[in-house]
C-alpha cells in the first residue's frame, strides 16, 4: 500500500465493525467518461486488515501492477463481484443512472451479502436509479480506503481486459486496446474514418459530432 493507504487504509471500515456491522464491502466504477463500451463497477469484501501489498487507487497503478493485483484481490477477498451496463443503456438512461445501476447490481451479486457498502464518490442516485444497500459515500474513496481501492482495481482491470480482448477483436478498425474507448486523438481520428460502431456512446459523441 501506499503511505496514504497504509495510515488510513482502514479507517471506514473500523467505523462499521465498531457499531456492529460485519460484513463491509467497498464499491467502485471504471469507464464513466470513455465515448465507447460499457461502464463497469466492482464490489469487494475484505477479511479485516487483510495484507495486499501494493494495494491503491487504480488510477494510481501502472496497468502491469493492476494486473499482478486482480488475482490476488479476488483470492483473498471474502467476496468479490463485477457488473456492467453496456452503452445502449448508458445513452438510454445516461451515465449517472448507469454508474449507479453498475454499482448496485455488482453489490447484488457478491456471494456474501453486504450489510453496508463504503462507495467511491460523492453521488447514491440518479433520476432513474438509487442504491439501495445501506452505504456510505466517501470522496476519493478509492485513495482512503482499502476495500474501495480493491473494487477500483478489479473494475478498471474488467474493463480494460473486456476493451482490449474482446470489443478490440469485433471492431478492431476502431484500435479499442489502445484507447480503451477513451476520447484520444486516435480515437477520433477512428471515427473520423470508420463512423460510430455498435459499441459507441452515441450521447458522448456531441464532440465529435460538431467537428464534422
């Protein structure tokens, strides 16, 4: 871990073991802002004080060891979970809506049901969608609390490996395991050539769109 982590790394969760509450998982999304494929959330629930060295907010890691670390989270974790909402939805009920939806369905699924989830962010509902498991919000959860930077990783790393191994198979014109469907220069340069694919957020390409 960190230094940030290693000194608070588990601090939200004491606060919940201490009233009572045991079963604690930390909740995170990746892909809130690519203009292509789906947005993903994790759920993960840790053994209290569990050792995973180098554990961090994904963002902060480079891909090599967000990788060496998705094994590991889901051998020690008690109970892990991925979700997605793929981009049909996304422009259908937006990406507030859908982040939220990831979320809880990725807490629906742990094999270990959670009494409280500790949620990167600062947002539990959108217009369409809420989470509805007893939680708490925590800004930049993902650099203060351990099981928060667990589900960060395995989320960013889902994603990635779904971009890369198989969008980047089916549309391979498009260059998705360079990008990750982020809005680079290639990227637009892409669809500049090829148009939208099936895998395009069509509500994120008003940029874009101006351009042309």
């Amino acid at each position: 871990m960190s230094l940030e982590m290693e000194m608070n790394a588990w601090e939200f969760e004491e606060e919940q073991w201490n009233s009572g509450v045991r079963s604690v998982c930390g909740v995170d999304e990746a892909g809130a802002g690519p203009l292509a494929g789906p947005v993903y959330a994790a759920a993960v629930i840790l053994p209290p004080y569990a050792e995973i060295e180098g554990l961090d907010d994904s963002k902060k890691l480079t891909e090599r060891r967000r990788e060496a670390l998705f094994p590991v989270i889901q051998e020690r974790a008690l109970a892990w979970s991925v979700a997605f909402v793929e981009a049909e939805e996304i422009d259908r009920i937006d990406i507030l809506n859908a982040r939220i939806k990831a979320m809880q369905l990725a807490i629906d699924a742990l094999a270990v049901p959670a009494e409280l989830a500790l949620v990167d962010g600062n947002r539990d509902h959108g217009s369409l969608c809420a989470l509805t498991t007893p939680h708490r919000l925590i800004v930049k959860g993902d650099s203060r609390s351990a099981s928060i930077a667990a589900a960060s990783i395995l989320a960013k790393v889902s994603r990635d490996r779904f971009l890369t191994d198989v969008l980047d198979r089916e549309y391979p014109q498009y260059q998705f395991a360079r990008h990750k469907g982020y809005g680079t220069k290639l990227h637009y340069e892409m669809l500049d050539q090829h148009g939208p694919s099936p895998v395009h957020r069509l509500s994120f390409l008003k940029k874009w769109e101006r351009r042309r």
